[in-house]
C-alpha cells in the first residue's frame, strides 16, 4: 500500500530481528494469509502442515507455532490498518517519519507538477 501510494522505490526500514529471519522468509513465501470460503484468514497448522510436505521443509513445532503467530498478527494488523487514524505497529521509530517525509514529497510533487 505504501509503494502505491509513495512510488516503488518506496522502502520503509525493518525492525532488526535476533533471530527468526527464515521463518519471516517463509511467512512471505507461503503467504502470509490464507484463502478461506469467507476471505482471508491467518495460516493454520494444517496448511503450515501441507506447505512442509510441498516444499521438503520441516519445521520444529516451535516453528510452526511461530508462523501461524505472525500470520494471526499479519491478519489482525491488515484489518486494523484500514482505518484512516490507525498508527503504526511499531513502537516510535525513524518509520513514523518516514512515512511523513514520503508524504511530504509526494504532496510537493503533485503541486509543483500542477
């Protein structure tokens, strides 16, 4: 949604992460949410259990219960930022400025090319 709004090259900085960088990697690479009969919904154990089979990949249970944990809060997160007040899920960083500068420029832009 940002790159629609502030352009492709639009790259909002990542938290740094300790540890854990495979499964953020896997939650990108088998979606971060499902396709249900009602719409989107965060991962299950039985899908995380079939994208294990299709891939050869083998989780720990530590694992598995990590992804659907960042799936349910990817999920509950894509909900809450619908609304127009809703304010980053991180706590105050450089990405709340970020996000003003890029507003900034775009509102400049679109004056000065009238």
């Amino acid at each position: 949604m940002l790159r629609v709004r502030f352009g492709d090259d639009f790259e909002p900085a990542m938290p740094p992460l300790d540890c854990g960088e495979h499964l953020v990697s896997l939650l990108w690479s088998w979606g971060p949410t499902m396709c249900g009969s009602m719409g989107d919904s965060p991962l299950t154990h039985q899908e995380i259990s079939y994208c294990q089979i299709n891939t050869g990949i083998e989780l720990s249970a530590w694992e598995a219960e990590t992804l659907i944990k960042l799936s349910r809060e990817y999920f509950g997160e894509s909900h809450r930022a619908t609304k127009r007040d809703c304010k980053p899920p991180f706590a105050e960083s450089t990405e709340g400025e970020q996000v003003r500068r890029a507003e900034h420029q775009r509102k400049m832009r679109s004056f000065l090319d009238g």
